[in-house]
C-alpha cells in the first residue's frame, strides 16, 4: 500500500531533483526518463514484494535498482539517480512518481521561462510544417490571451514534446497545461455525428 507523502517532504524531494537539473533540458529528460521508469515498474508485483522484502537491506535494494535503471537508461541514467531511488525505496512512494514528474517539469519550465507545450499529429509533421506550428504556438504563449492571469509574463520559449497519433486521422491536437486546442479530423467527425444525432 502506498502512504500519503508529506507535502514539505515533497517540495524538498522537487527541489533536490531541480537542484540536480539546473536549466539543462539534457538532464530534465534523464530524470523523466528515470521516473517514468519507475512509473511503469509501480504495478510489477515481483519488484514491489522485493522493495517490500524486510529480509533485503536497502543498501542492496538500492544497488539492484540502480543496475536495473542502468541497463534500461544506459547514458540517460541521472548521476544522482539514488535522490529518486532511496525515498521511492524507503518509503513505498510509486504513486508518488507522477505528481513529482509533473513538478519537475513545472519547476524547470518557471526556472528556464518556457512553456510545454504536447503537439500530437495524424502523422510524422515534416521539419518545415514543425516550424510553422512551433512559431504559431510560441506566438500564441506569447500573446495577451494566454499570458492573461498567468504567472509569468514576457517572452515565453515553448517546449515542445511532439507526438504521432494515427486516429486524429488528420490535423492537430494542441495541450498546454490544461488546454487542449482539437483541429483534428476525428474531432470534426465526432462534432458532425453529435449534431446529426441531436437532429434526428
């Protein structure tokens, strides 16, 4: 069973991952890379009966996860990978993993001024059509509507995480945050059967 995490534990936990990542995109992507990881691990019975195992020290505990973080992460691997490892470990804090992923992100896109922003496309865009979307978006963040209310102003970079989803069928889908901007062919065809059905 997973316990509650304390908050002050939390923001200290961000912090020393934050410390770790400075304004290096190169190692935010290690340390999601590694949280991920362990996200995808939280429901693999045998791993979380041998975290679990009072009989193992956590000092091997440890290693072993480590070997394993390394065998699957190879160069990605964080150097201080252990800030992640020994609290997951010691305090059975797998659904923990995701709120701190989104933190970290969160914490390094304040510190570096941009925004994340999830493209998802019907297709592989070609570089030219990533361009043109990339300079629509960074103007869009940049602009009253959106900076409205927020906590940051002024120029904004955007971070962009580009994503292949065949069953758009065609056009974008666009998340920042909370947003989410659906100029895809399946939204048109889902908001067609929705009227037809409404008519009928």
């Amino acid at each position: 069973m997973a316990f509650a995490v304390d908050p002050r534990f939390m923001d200290r936990w961000v912090q020393s991952i934050s410390d770790a990542i400075g304004t290096d995109e190169g190692r935010l992507e290690g340390w999601i890379a590694l949280i991920g990881l362990g996200e995808s691990l939280k429901h693999f019975r045998p791993l979380r009966s041998f975290a679990l195992d009072g009989k193992v020290s956590l000092e091997e505990k440890v290693v072993f996860l480590r070997g394993f973080f390394a065998q699957t992460l190879g160069s990605r691997l964080p150097e201080k990978a252990d800030i992640v490892i020994v609290p997951l470990l010691e305090g059975n804090l797998w659904e923990a993993l995701a709120p701190l992923r989104d933190r970290i992100e969160k914490s390094f896109d304040v510190r570096t001024n941009q925004v994340r922003v999830e493209i998802l496309s019907a297709a592989e865009l070609s570089a030219e059509d990533r361009k043109k979307v990339l300079e629509t978006v960074t103007h869009f963040v940049n602009g009253k509507e959106f900076q409205q209310g927020g906590e940051r102003k002024g120029n904004l970079s955007v971070r962009p995480a580009w994503t292949v989803r065949p069953s758009l069928l065609a056009g974008l889908e666009i998340r920042i945050g909370s947003r989410v901007w659906d100029a895809s062919l399946s939204s048109r065809i889902r908001e067609l059967e929705r009227q037809l059905l409404k008519s009928a």
